[in-house]
C-alpha cells in the first residue's frame, strides 16, 4: 500500500478507499459524539462483532480464500477491514496492541478465525475490539465510556447515548456516602436510515472529487489505518507479546513470508 501511495503521489493522481462503512450515519453520529467531547475524558471502549458465520462452502469458493498466500490473513484482513477502519476513524491510532487470534478455531486453514484485540492508548483508553467467522448467530455492539456516559451502537443502526448527571470524576470528589450513586438517564440519537447503496455514495463522492474538487471521504493514505492495525495484530500473536507504534514492518513481512511457506509445505 505504501509503494501504491508513493506512485499515486508522484503521479499527481486521485486515490481513495472503499470505505462504505463510513457511509452509516450511525458510525458518522458515533464520530460526531466522540468528536464533540460530551463522552468527557474516554475511558473504554468494547467492539464485539462477530456476523461474519462462514461456512466451509465459502472458504473453498475460490483457492486465494483464507489463505496466507491469496489474501495474507483471514478474520482481519477480509471480513474485519471495514470496522477495523471505523475504529481508528473514531478514536485514532493505539500506541500499544496484544492480539490473541485464534487459527484454523472453526475450519481446516492456517489463517485466523477469532480474534480478541487489545487497543491500548496513552491518554487512558483501553480498547477491546473481538470477532470470529465461526459463530453464530453473531453480534454487533460498539460501546464507548468516557467520564460523563456511555455511547452504544447497536447493529450498526441504532445509537443511545447515557448522559451521567456529573463527571464521575467530579462526583468522586463532592460524594461523601459509600456508595454513592451517580445518576444517568438515556437517551436515543435520532439517525436516517442506512443508505440503499453505500457503495454507489463512495463512487459518487469519488466522481465529485475529480470533478468538482469535492473532499474524499476517505483519502488512500487512510487505509494505512485497518491494515497496520491488523499487521501489528499479527504481530503481536505470532510473538506473543505486546506490540509498539509504529510497527516492525521488516519483521512483519519476514514473518508473512515464514506463514506462507508453511501453509505450501501443508504444515
């Protein structure tokens, strides 16, 4: 990606990602509340989405499927891309990752098909991103603290937002009882309807863009974000220990070579 990045750049040409999911209103009113600091200081945040049951059918649907070799991954590099992107596209890059994946869990391959992801940052937000292709029925919940509430959203279309009272930080400090109650109250985030095409709004953005000058809704260089987050998941599995920013890529690609090799030989 990054050698495609430097030719588009010395070319002088357009480059944009795919990324429907940020067509959603509900992650762009997600964005919206993260952005406009009435979560206060972020604390957590947990993203469970596990709709992606896979059958062996679809796994052997073309030989680049699952594969080290055809696609370089499994879970986080197919079916995880998108999400993966909305979570650095909310909350930014993590300086620290410690992934436990899980090969081969739920089929007869050697690339991943669960994964617990631990996203952690330097000013106090732990991140907790979990998937698999083996489950069923799946989920889809992203839930965000911070000091002043919590923001859910729900199968990508419903978003609640609970407001605390006071700053928990605050209130730990005026609250003189044991257990001191901070009250909250909910509320849902009215949002529109899930485009009928997404994909036709990105390629209409990206004909507007070359056109009329219109921004990208999201530039080439922003795939950077869901791919290096998978790299360093991998990373972080195959060495079995926490992984800092900005990764290894050397290593990384070292590995990705040792991974394909393995999976010719049938080991």
């Amino acid at each position: 990606m990054r050698r495609l990045l430097r030719r588009t750049e010395e070319a002088g040409v357009s480059y944009g990602m795919i990324f429907n999911v940020r067509t959603n209103p509900a992650y762009q009113k997600a964005r919206e509340i993260v952005a406009s600091g009435c979560l206060g200081k972020l604390q957590r945040a947990v993203w469970i989405c596990n709709t992606w049951f896979r059958t062996p059918a679809y796994h052997r649907s073309a030989p680049w499927r699952s594969t080290w070799k055809g696609e370089c991954g499994g879970l986080l590099i197919n079916q995880c891309q998108h999400y993966l992107d909305i979570w650095q596209w909310l909350f930014g890059m993590p300086d620290r990752i410690f992934a436990s994946l899980d090969y081969g869990k739920y089929n007869d391959f050697q690339v991943e098909d669960g994964a617990d992801i631990q996203l952690e940052y330097a000013g106090g937000l732990h991140g907790t991103f979990i998937s698999a292709s083996g489950e069923n029925p799946g989920v889809n919940r992203l839930e965000v603290w911070g000091t002043k509430g919590c923001l859910c959203v729900e199968d990508a279309a419903r978003v609640y937002l609970d407001e605390n009272d006071m700053d928990v930080q605050e209130f730990g400090q005026v609250n003189e009882e044991i257990y001191g109650i901070l009250g909250h109250h909910r509320r849902e985030i009215p949002c529109e309807a899930q485009p009928a095409s997404p994909y036709r709004q990105v390629f209409q953005n990206f004909s507007d863009h070359l056109r009329l000058g219109t921004p990208l809704m999201a530039e080439g260089r922003e795939g950077l974000g869901a791919v290096t987050l998978t790299n360093a998941a991998y990373l972080s599995s195959w060495l079995d220990r926490r992984i800092q920013f900005p990764i290894d890529e050397k290593l990384y690609d070292m590995l990705l070579v040792q991974r394909q090799r393995q999976e010719e030989d049938g080991r």
